[in-house]
C-alpha cells in the first residue's frame, strides 16, 4: 500500500515558532491570573479550588440578576399579510448578480425581512450552488452605511429636488457617459438605450474589476461558455476557475462531475494547473506548475507549439500537458485568467484545433462584457474636460480602476459639471459626485439577468425598501421623461418571453428561472480575433519584467471590494493562506530565507511611482521571483468594517494596448515594522495525529479500492480489532432517527460557501481581527488546509525519528493540498460530555451532541476535551459589548438585528457554542412529516452546510433510512474510501469522511 504523505498545518507550526508553543500551552488555559509552570513553558491556569470560588460567585450573580424580569413587547398585525404567518419562513426565488458574480437563489424570509439565502435548485446554471459571497449578501441590506436618501453634495435632499436639477443639468450636457460593472439584465440595457435616445450623446461604458476582456477580444466581442464536466483534461493558465474566474459556481459542479470516483466509477479528468500565486483551483489540481507572471505568455506559445504547432512544448509538464490535451481531442480543455489578448488568442486557437466539446461560443456567457480600451478612453475624456455629465451606476472606478486617482482628481476639480451617483452608498466615487439617488438593494428591487444567452432569470424584491432609496432603472427613466415604472417596464419586456399570459409570468417570478432568448441584445463587436502568429509575436515582444515581479489576484471572499463592508467575508478566512481582516504580501518561503523577513513584517512595495506598506505571509507555492497580493482592499468610504481594511493594489496594475494586466514589477523593502496576521489556521496541531486527511491515486483505487484508506486497528487478546470493537462505554441504540454526515475529500474544493452558510443559519458573531490573532474565532465549522511535505511514513524507518519531524518541517516548495471541512463530530462516544459538571453537553436519542446554552457555566472543560478542537466559547458578549461594534455592528441594531435567525438562539457571554448539525432544521423537517403523519423523507431535510456546498460535497440524511442517500453512501465506501478522523481513539463520530483520490502518479506535489 502506497504511502500518505505527511502534511502541516501553517508556517508556525512549521517552525515550531516560540509563539506557536506558547499558545499550544495555553490554548485553554488564558481565563484566570494564576501562574503555573508546565515544563518550559508559562501558562496561565486556575487551580481548582480559586475557580469554584469564583463559579460560586458567578452563580450568585446571575441568580440575582435573574429576579429582574426583562420587559418584551410585541406589536401584533392589525391586517396581517395573507401569505405571512409568524414563525413560518416564505421562500421566494430571485437572482443576486453583483457586476461579477451570479447566482440564482432562494430567499428565506421570516415576518417579511430576508434572513438567509439557499441555491435555487431549478437553475440550469447554478444548480442550487452558492458562493461565499451570495451566501452573505443577505447581510449587506441591513447594511447602516447604505446611503438611506437622495443628496445633493452629499448633504439630504429632496427626492423632487434632485430629480429637477438633474433633468436641466443633463439636457444641458452635451456629452453624457454612464459607467458600471457588466450589466447582464436585457431590460436594464433597454433603460439605458431609452435614456440614451432621450440624451443624444449618452455614452454607456462597462468596466470589470477583474477584467475579461482580453479573452473578449480574443473571441470576436463574445465570452465563450465553459462546460467543465465535458473535460478528460483540463489545462489552466492562470484561471482560478473554482474560486474567481467567469462563473465559479457554475464550473466548480461541472468540474466535480468528472472528479467523483466510485467502485462503479474509477476514472477522473486530468487537471494540469500553471499559475503564479497558490489558488482554489490551483489547490485542487492533479498537477500544479508555479510561474512567474512574466513567464504566462511564454508558456501558452510552448503549449501552442506542442498541440498545434508541432514543436517543443518546454518544460517535462507542459510536454506532458500538450500530449495528454491531443490524446483527449474533443476531451481536451484549455483556459486561460490572463487578460493578455495575445494569450487568449493562442488559448482559443488550441481549443479550435482539439474541437473541444466544452467551449461553446453559440450560448455565450454574458458575466464579463467591460471592454477595458473604451473605459481607458472614457477615463481620459473626463480628465481632460470632453464630457458634460457623467453617471455612475453602481460603479467605483475611483477606488477600483487603476486610473482611479486620476479620476479623483478630475472630479474634485470640477473637469466634470454635472456628476451623479447611484451607488448605494457615498463611496470613494460617489462621495465627489454632486448628486447622489442612491439604487435600492438588489433584494428590494424588481430585475431580470441573462447569465448566458438563452438562460433567464428574474429578481423580485422580497422585502419593501428600509430606506428612501430607489431603483436606479427607475431614476434613469424618470429622468428620461418616461412616466412608467420599471416593475410595468419589466413587464412589458417580458411578454416577448411570456407573452400576455399572466400565469406564464407569474410561473417564471415562482421559479425564478426562464429558458429563452427573445430579451438578448446582440454582444458588442470588440474587434476580430488575433491571429495565432500575431499573438506570439506580440508575446515575444511584450515588455520584459525586472526584478521581483508582482501578481494581482483576487480573494474568494472580499473579492473585487464592493461588498468589502460585509464582516461576514471580511471574517471568512481565505482558503489557501487561511488569512482574514486584510491583504498581505504572499512571498515564497526561499525569497523570504534570503531577505530575512519573518512572518508580519510590514514590506513598503512600489511599483508606478506609488507604495504601499503590508505584512509579509510566507506562501508556499509562490512561483520563485513573484509576490502576490490581493485587490478589494484599501477601502476608505465603504462603512466601518471595510475602511482601512489593508491597502489598495489596483494602481499597480498597468494599462497595455487597451487592456489591463494584473502583473508589474515591484520593488520591496523591509520597513522595520511588524503587522500581525490574523490567521485561523494554525491555533492547534494535529500534526502525526492519523488518520486525519487521507489521500491516494487513481491508480491505486482502480487496482485495489480497499488499499487506498489506512485504517487503524488495537492491539487485543484476539490480536488486532477495529477500535470500536473494545470500548468501556455502552453503546447507544438508535431507535427512531440516527443524524449522520459523509464529506467527500474529492468534491471539497474549499471555498467556504459552507463556513459562510452556517454562520448566516446559527447566528455565528463576527469578532474581528485581534480576537482572531488571539484565537477566538467563532465559526462552527471551518475548512481545514493540509500542505504536503516531502516527508513519507517509510523515513521513520530509515532515517530515525527525529530526522523525520526535522524534514517533516522542511516544507515542499510546491505542495499538494488538501480541504477538510471540520465540524463537531458528533461523537457517540463524546468526550466532552463526559467532562461537563452541570450536563450542559449531552447525547440525544437521535445522536446529536446536544448544547444546552442556559446551562452552561463556561468551565470550557469539554472545548479541553473535544480531540476535534471545534467547540466555541463566548469570551464576550458579542452582541453588546462596544468592543465589538465596529465589526459586528449587525447585532447592535435593530436593523442589523432583523438578519438574525428567530429559530436560534443568540449565545450570551461565558457560554460554549458548537455545530448543532442544524438541529432547528431537523425538528422542523420532523414536524412537518408529522402533521402529514409520516416519516420525514429523505434529502427533506438538509443542514446549512449541505445546502450551501456548489459541489454537493457533504451529504446528510438518517442512518436508521436504509434508503437514504446517505446510508447507500456509507454502505458502498465501506472498506474502501470511507473513515473516520481519529479513529484510533474510539470516539465514533458520526461524520463520515471519504479518501481523496489524485489522478497523479503519486501522492506528492507535481
């Protein structure tokens, strides 16, 4: 059997760093001022007698703060809502697209006010999958730095008022230009022509913060759709497709389909990643190949000659990679996330040679439309005089355009004399505009998206407006002369697709999906395509890099920063550097050795004759000679969650032939200071504590699937058992429900959508980044992110022990990973109920580890016990302690208040809180089948975390269902792929995980 590789946690574990050790000591032991001493380190602990003093305190205290009865009030309906009834969640179907990232969704709403979003499983684009930052956008209507009514120099105003000036200000203007992210939506496009044929001279200019449009201009003016599961080998230049690139949910299920391996099923596409910084996609590869920005181009025309030129293809990778895309012929699949039209064209001209069934340019994707060339030009007629008026529509070039001080600059200095907002807030473009009309939230608002061509989708507002606001479409028609609104100019729209039947319209508002095309403009000409010739000519000719060379990148979380003020992304930690509140600069550990930078020194990085100063992250995985540091941060108009929240990269990046690149040269220099980096990764060590993550190859589980999981067996008088077979406990017997879940390491791509769906179901607190630092995090479940080192199990053996850890600690400079997403277990043998004083912790007949909250006293004995380290302890009051308002605001409010969910308790100070396996949801579901006088059925009920994954990676059901989609999983992985993590110490989890398979040739890095 093939060996697992050993695998560690983060830097400081790594190193064995002074700090780490101190906080392994101490991890449960910092809540009482008594010093003990533990071998050569100090903890902080409490003798037992000097803690019941104070819990005999504590409990006298809240005994007499309990004889205050607190006063609640309730208003009841005087004309209550027919489809409203309280304590009985609506759902309604509706779209979230934020200028780049779309999802069709579900809109969970309680007494009328949104609290949670969950895929819409009709969607044939996104199929029921959410990404992190859908997931926490139902946060950013109770948002209180929303812009809440119309001004004029950012001072209240009139809605009236505004309206009036802005007409005689436009019909004066000469020359109009609207600027905003992609618009996607076929009426909101028809608003803008009507505007437009009102203001002769409007110019509408798109602009993408992560831009596409090289790979526009590549392809004639079109973005061609990708369809991932129709690829046996996948080639990526650069593309994060499972994290940022085009349409990540859509193509992380796609790509899934072809990686799920099952006794019935032994075969996976081959994923070949060459990138520069470490990203989802490049995480989740067969194969990964670090390289440096300026080595992209050249490693696309070696990939070129090797399919389609028939010359050499480079290094031993790429060579493998060109002769494995022309064996999979129509099989094959080449993308690129550079933004160089040159590498587009050679990318598309392979694809063309394979005929790849996976490219399809006749349904084109719409998600990307910014033509970087035409904003460039905009930009420098507004700086130079030549336009009269210009509207921003949900646009904030002046934070996120490279251009973006230089607009500034034209705007507070009058080089424009009629500028508008509709931004939702004044933002670092809104807040020099004259006039602000701020847009409603996009779930107040009525619209309608096309994704692709052919594939619609409708919103509809599922709250009424919290603030004086209005829907932009509506502004630009009132300005326009037309006396409609836009909910009756939708409608309208709709009839070529419905047609005058209202139950067709009211059809397609219940599933908020459409098939058709009847809505679509034709996509813009941005030019013909490069030829191939061409492309590497201008390749070989392209300026050359110096020195260290800088990659711009962008954070599945915070992303591009227009939802930057959001704590709930601000929180999530990334997924690779497991990092949160703040960007950083990503240097490889050998560049780091040689310049004697440690973790968190503050680096000055220039570059275009400006600086900025970050701490320094050691990434393995970096390509040699290359940084990486990502865009979205650097706010300082967006709320105070967001404001001085890292530094803004975007003017390092260069505008070239009409096209921005997400690469330059930068030069660094140490600054003496330091920065600490709030990271969730290394607060504890499982490090040679197996079986915890396993893996193996493809070629393994094809010869043997039972070889390929190493399970742990005991020692007894009949010679080596499972370890569930010697036990001192009795077992429980599960006589009605027995609640399980299995987590296929296969189809975890690790990119959170989970971590951010149980904190919106559970009401997880935000803490914020020195609470972080301290280890404090609140998250139920995270995802786990194991590097690989080039150490095996066989060392042990030949090289010693000792020499063993000591190479453990010498990390691969271009690991494998791997994602385990990690919860409480839900032991049946649970350790922490076992250690609790007052059975604040107990088992339920259903095997729920079970909190009760009131009765928790907070002696964190059963956090010190949990092998899992995955229970949460209230440290605060999270919710009124002013310490925390900054970055959990939401719970202060009664307007951030109204995202809590009703069927959760909010968790008080002193209290342990942990993964209830959505207990609230399982009751639910129970009583539902109960009034109907039947079991529940099976995929009824779904937790948060189940629900959320794109890639259906967790599943949960009821074991006693020997029809449950879980129980058949369990029944087939048996002995093959499924175990358990920790298994040796017999505390039978219910949680199932399943072995990863590679499709490499050994379980190493590439």
């Amino acid at each position: 059997m093939q060996e697992s590789p050993k695998y560690w946690k983060g830097i400081e574990e790594l190193e064995n760093s002074p700090e780490f050790v101190k906080n392994a000591f101490t991890e449960f032991a910092d809540f009482l001022p008594v010093k003990e001493t533990y071998g050569s380190s100090d903890a902080t602990v409490a003798p037992r007698r000097d803690f019941l003093k104070l819990m005999g305190f504590g409990i006298a205290a809240a005994t007499l703060a309990s004889c205050e009865t607190p006063i609640k009030k309730a208003i009841p309906y005087l004309n209550k809502p027919e489809e409203v009834d309280p304590g009985i969640a609506n759902f309604y179907a509706s779209t979230y697209f934020n200028g780049q990232d779309y999802n069709s969704v579900l809109v969970k709403t309680r007494e009328g006010r949104p609290i949670k979003l969950e895929g819409n499983p009709e969607s044939p684009i996104t199929r029921g999958g959410l990404s992190a930052r859908a997931q926490a956008s139902v946060l950013s209507l109770y948002d209180g730095a929303r812009l809440q009514h119309f001004a004029i120099k950012g001072k209240k105003a009139e809605k009236d008022r505004v309206d009036q000036e802005i007409r005689t200000a436009l019909a004066g203007a000469g020359r109009t230009v609207i600027v905003s992210p992609t618009i996607i939506s076929p009426s909101t496009k028809k608003v803008i022509a009507e505007f437009a044929s009102r203001y002769p001279g409007t110019e509408h200019v798109m602009y993408d913060v992560n831009s596409a449009s090289g790979l526009l201009r590549a392809n004639g003016g079109v973005l061609p759709s990708y369809d991932f599961s129709k690829a046996d080998v996948i080639v990526s230049l650069g593309a994060d497709f499972l994290g940022t690139w085009i349409s990540p949910v859509e193509f992380a299920r796609q790509y899934v389909a072809n990686r799920k391996v099952s006794s019935d099923k032994r075969t996976m596409s081959r994923h070949f990643q060459f990138e520069s910084a470490l990203t989802l996609t490049g995480s989740n590869a067969d194969v990964r190949v670090p390289v440096k920005p300026s080595e992209m181009g050249a490693t696309a025309v070696a990939l070129y000659n090797g399919v389609v030129g028939g010359g050499a293809a480079g290094s031993a990778q790429l060579k493998k990679a060109a002769a494995e895309l022309k064996a999979a012929g129509s099989r094959g699949l080449v993308v690129s996330g550079s933004n160089d039209p040159a590498v587009q064209a050679l990318v598309t001209a392979i694809n063309q040679s394979l005929g790849s069934a996976a490219v399809d340019v006749a349904a084109p994707s719409m998600v990307r439309q910014g033509d970087d060339a035409r904003m460039e030009r905009a930009v420098k007629d507004i700086i130079g005089g030549q336009v009269g008026a210009v509207i921003f529509y949900n646009a904030n070039p002046v934070f996120d355009h490279p251009m973006g001080a230089q607009l500034g600059e034209a705007l507070k200095g009058g080089k424009v004399k009629t500028t508008i907002s509709l931004n939702d807030r004044l933002d670092e473009t809104g807040s020099l505009c004259t006039y602000a009309a701020p847009d409603h939230h996009w779930l107040e608002s009525w619209n309608d998206y096309e994704p692709k061509r052919g594939f619609l989708s409708l919103a509809q507002p599922a709250i009424s407006p919290l603030f004086a606001t209005r829907q932009a479409q509506d502004s630009l028609l009132t300005w326009a002369g037309s006396p409609t609104s836009y909910y009756n100019y939708l409608r309208a729209q709709w009839k070529a697709v419905t047609g005058s039947d209202a139950k067709a319209w009211d059809k397609a508002v219940h599933d908020g999906v459409a098939a058709g095309s009847a809505l679509a403009a034709p996509a813009a000409q941005v030019g013909a395509a490069m030829g191939a010739a061409e492309a590497i000519s201008a390749i070989n000719s392209a300026p050359k890099f110096t020195g260290v060379e800088l990659c711009i990148y962008e954070k599945v979380g915070v992303g591009n920063g227009t939802e930057a003020n959001n704590p709930w992304l601000q929180e999530l930690p990334d997924p690779v550097s497991k990092a949160t509140w703040g960007n950083y600069v990503a240097v490889p550990r050998k560049m780091a050795e040689e310049k004697g930078w440690a973790q968190g020194d503050v680096l000055k990085v220039t570059a275009n004759g400006k600086s900025i100063e970050l701490p320094v992250l050691i990434q393995p995985g970096q390509a040699a000679g290359s940084i990486a540091i990502a865009l979205g941060y650097g706010r300082t108009q967006a709320g105070k969650v967001a404001d001085k929240v890292g530094e803004n990269v975007l003017p390092f990046a260069v505008l070239r032939n009409g096209a921005i690149m997400y690469a330059n040269s930068v030069t660094l220099e140490k600054t003496g200071a330091t920065s600490p980096i709030a990271q969730t990764q290394t607060h504890h060590t499982i490090m040679d504590r197996k079986p915890v993550v396993q893996e193996s190859t493809l070629k393994q589980y094809r010869e043997n699937p039972k070889e390929v999981t190493e399970y742990e067996t005991i020692s007894t008088p009949d010679g080596p058992q499972k370890p569930n077979k010697v036990s001192l406990w009795q077992d429980y017997e599960y006589k009605n429900h027995h609640w399980g879940m299995a987590i296929d390491l296969n189809s975890c791509i690790g990119c959170g959508s989970c971590v951010v769906g149980c904190q919106a179901e559970n009401n997880v607190a935000v803490v914020g980044k020195q609470e972080v630092i301290n280890r404090r995090e609140m998250h139920w479940m995270r995802i786990d992110r194991y590097y690989s080192s080039d150490a095996s199990k066989a060392d042990f053996e030949t090289k010693g022990k000792l020499d063993t850890y000591a190479a453990m600690e010498d990390p691969s400079e271009n690991p494998s990973v791997i994602f385990q997403p990690m919860m409480c277990q839900h032991c049946n043998h649970a350790p922490c109920e076992t250690v609790c004083p007052v059975l604040a912790t107990t088992h339920s007949s259903e095997g729920l580890n079970q909190m009760t909250y009131n009765r928790c006293v907070g002696t964190r004995y059963c956090a010190n016990n949990c092998p899992y380290k995955v229970r949460r302890f209230n440290w605060f009051s999270y919710y009124s302690n002013e310490k925390f308002e900054a970055v959990n605001g939401h719970m202060f409010t009664d307007l951030g208040r109204m995202v809590l969910n009703p069927d959760v308790t909010v968790r008080a100070r002193g209290v342990m809180e942990k993964c209830s396996l959505c207990v609230q949801r399982i009751q639910l579901g129970k009583l539902e089948a109960k009034k109907q006088k039947r079991r529940p059925k099976d995929g009824e009920i779904v937790s948060a975390c189940a629900q959320s994954c794109p890639t259906q990676a967790i599943v949960f059901g009821d074991m006693r269902d020997p029809e449950s989609r879980l129980s058949k999983l369990l029944r087939r992985e048996d002995g093959e792929r499924a175990f358990h993590v920790l298994d040796a110490i017999n505390v039978q989890p219910n949680m199932t995980y399943l072995t990863k398979i590679r499709n490499t040739e050994e379980v190493r890095n590439a």
